[in-house]
C-alpha cells in the first residue's frame, strides 16, 4: 500500500461528496450527483444548496461512509426530514416531510456531472439517469407523483414531484415501504456500532457525524479530506485546512476509520510549503499561509496512528515531510537562550504583494501559529525582530 494506492480505493461509492450541498449525493469516481432540492409554494426560489446554518438544518447520526445519513431542515413552514442509505452499490433515498400549513412543498430532484468528469445525463420519459465514459448507466426512479406547479430554475435535467407525504428516490425501482426498510436497516447498524461505546455513545455520535458530515471529495487534488466546516471550504473556492485541525481530525477519524484518518494526515502535509513547513492553512488553488506554521503535531499524530493501525508504509511517507517540518521549528522558532516560540515571519509574495491574510509578520499572525488565536494567555505578548524574522513571547 501506499498514499496513491489508498487514494484511488477510497475515491469511490456514494457519500455526501459535494462542498456546497449536505442534500446532494454523489457517486465516485464518476462524479454523478443526485441533487435533492425544495420549492416551498411561499418562496419564489428553489432551496438548492443546503449546509448547516441554512434553514435550522440539522445534520443527525451517519455513518463514515456514507452507508446511512439522516437531517432535517426546515422549507417553509414545513420540517422535512432527508434519510439515505447505500446497499449493495445502490443509492436510497427517503424525504419525509412533517406537518406544516399551506401546500405541500415540493422536491426537485435533479441529476448532473460534477467537476467536468465525462459522460452525460439525460431526462427520458420522466425518468433521470446518466451513462458514462466506460459504458456504466445509472437510472434515478422516484415514487413521488409530478408536481404540475413547480418549474425549476435550474441547468441540469430534473424531476419535479409533490412531497405531500414520504417520497423514495433511489437507483433500483423501490417503494415507500422498501426504502424505509432499507433506512431502518442501515440506521440500526449505525446506532448498534455506536451503542458499542457504552456510556460514551452519544460522544461519539458528536464526533463521528461531525467529522463525517465535514468530509468531502477535493477535485483538485483528486482526495478525500475533512476540512473544519463545508461554509469555510465553500467561502475559500473549495476546501479550507488547517494544520492541527486536520492532525486531530485524522486522530479522531483514527478511533475506527483507518482509511480517513491516513487520508487526513496526508491532506495537510501535502500541502507544505517551499520553505519546508505545513502551513497554519492552506486553501484552494494554492492559498496558503507562507509566514507561519501551527504546533507540530504532526509526527505525535503519525505514532498514534502507527500504533493503532502498525501501517509501516505510512510511516516512511510521512517521515521526511515531517522531519523537515520540525527541522524548520528548530532552526527559525527559537530565542536567542534557545527556548521555542511561535512567530510569524514577514513574507512578501513574488507579486509584492503580502500574503493570504493581513497579519504577516506582526504579533496577530505569531498568535496564529500557536493555534490559540484568541487565548489571554498571550495578552502582553511582543514582537522581537531576530534576522528579519518576527518572533513573540510573554514577558514574565
């Protein structure tokens, strides 16, 4: 095994893949999304990108893997409550809406190929679908009757239908009742791993849905990674990492997601920068903080994963980024009475422009690498210039 090698075996199966959208599931490596969208009959938009803080939504218990996912969000007046389950390669899905007054809302369903991956969809005799480039063909059947009002302003083929009631989206032809059980059957499996912590289940419900709500497919180093939040990586042109962030998400994932928690690890040493250091954050299209780092946790993280999963390979690719990483903390991030610090150095881009943020080379950005931006503890720090780099420390 080796970093590309597990790459290419977890860039596959349905999951909440897409950034913009916690209601959209998505089939790698194709890249085919099923988009589920809303049209409350109060609102002339239809609700197509969900995350959290978008309309009370509220993302439930899941599974790592996309096998079982459960929220709720709230159009119009109306809750409604979006379930999916994979079983046996086939995607389910099951949208039941709660009580509400007016009309019913409707749901749009739409089918579209993200990220310029080849093949094509199609809307045939009021069914969706896709082929792709290697001959698959996937078809979209719904048990939702047409919705006659609502006209959906979107740019890919979709379905229109009327959610006065559950309405069951899948790939294979299915049923209300054969989606609920399908649901019942992936959710029992969630909550039975869970129950497996005793009295730290609910924990690790928080923590495991968290982190698995939060993992997305990066198309532009063809990954699987977990940013801190979709609004953060969406306001930042794709994914937002940062450093000790994503050391213990990989940690955390490490509980019982081999896979993730090596793909985490990796994500953020990738993204070092020339000067041989993983940055404090790093972002799409090669935004990165060039001035600062964050705590290296980075080999304590490789050990706890080695000795949980014993993966030697993983250990001889992670061990020279990480060497140079703390070479660099040790040369550039000590006092002249050679204890360590944090610092922020003042780096000027190929543009003459300063770098991603604001707070280069100043106290703010030394704040930064310590990963504890706002802690009181480094109220009455100061800057000491030491070879044109900035260093901070608390005067005692």
């Amino acid at each position: 095994m080796d970093h590309d090698k597990l790459r290419k075996l977890t860039n596959r199966g349905w999951n909440t893949w897409y950034t913009p959208s916690m209601t959209s599931h998505v089939l790698l490596p194709y890249g085919f999304c099923i988009g589920l969208c809303f049209k409350s009959r109060s609102e002339p938009k239809v609700i197509r990108f969900l995350k959290v803080g978008d309309r009370d939504l509220r993302p439930a218990e899941r599974s790592w893997d996309g096998a079982y996912t459960r929220l709720s969000f709230s159009a119009g007046s109306t809750k409604i409550t979006v379930e999916s389950a994979e079983k046996d390669g086939e995607q389910f899905l099951l949208v039941t809406p709660g009580e509400g007054e007016g009309p019913a809302p409707a749901l749009v369903i739409e089918a579209s190929l993200l990220w310029g991956r080849p093949g094509s969809v199609f809307l045939k005799d009021g069914r969706l679908g896709a082929e792709f480039a290697d001959g698959k063909r996937v078809d979209i059947y719904t048990t939702g009757r047409k919705d006659g009002f609502v006209h959906a302003l979107g740019s890919c083929p979709c379905v229109s239908v009327t959610l006065d009631g559950p309405v069951a989206v899948a790939t294979v032809p299915v049923t209300v009742g054969h989606a609920r059980g399908v649901m019942d059957s992936a959710r029992a499996a969630v909550l039975g791993q869970e129950a497996g912590y005793g009295a730290d289940a609910e924990v690790y419900r928080a923590m495991r849905s968290c982190l698995a709500w939060n993992t997305v497919y990066d198309p532009e180093h063809d990954r699987i990674c977990t940013p801190v939040n979709r609004n953060w990586s969406e306001g930042n042109g794709g994914y937002v990492l940062f450093e000790w962030d994503t050391f213990f998400a990989a940690l955390m994932c490490g509980m019982d997601n081999r896979e993730l928690a090596l793909l985490n690890a990796f994500a953020i040493t990738d993204e070092m920068t020339d000067d041989g250091f993983v940055p404090n954050f790093a972002v799409s299209n090669g935004g990165k903080s060039r001035d600062r780092s964050q705590p290296p946790v980075g080999a304590m993280t490789v050990l706890r994963l080695w000795e949980r999963f014993r993966e030697d390979w993983f250990v001889k690719e992670m061990f020279a980024p990480l060497y140079r990483w703390n070479t660099w903390f040790h040369e550039r991030r000590r006092l002249p009475g050679g204890a360590m610090c944090w610092g922020s150095d003042d780096y000027i881009s190929q543009s003459g422009m300063k770098n991603e943020t604001t707070d280069v080379g100043n106290l703010q950005g030394a704040k930064y690498e310590s990963g504890l931006d706002n802690s009181p503890m480094y109220d009455g720090a100061v800057l000491t210039p030491r070879r044109a780099i900035c260093f901070w420390r608390t005067w005692v």
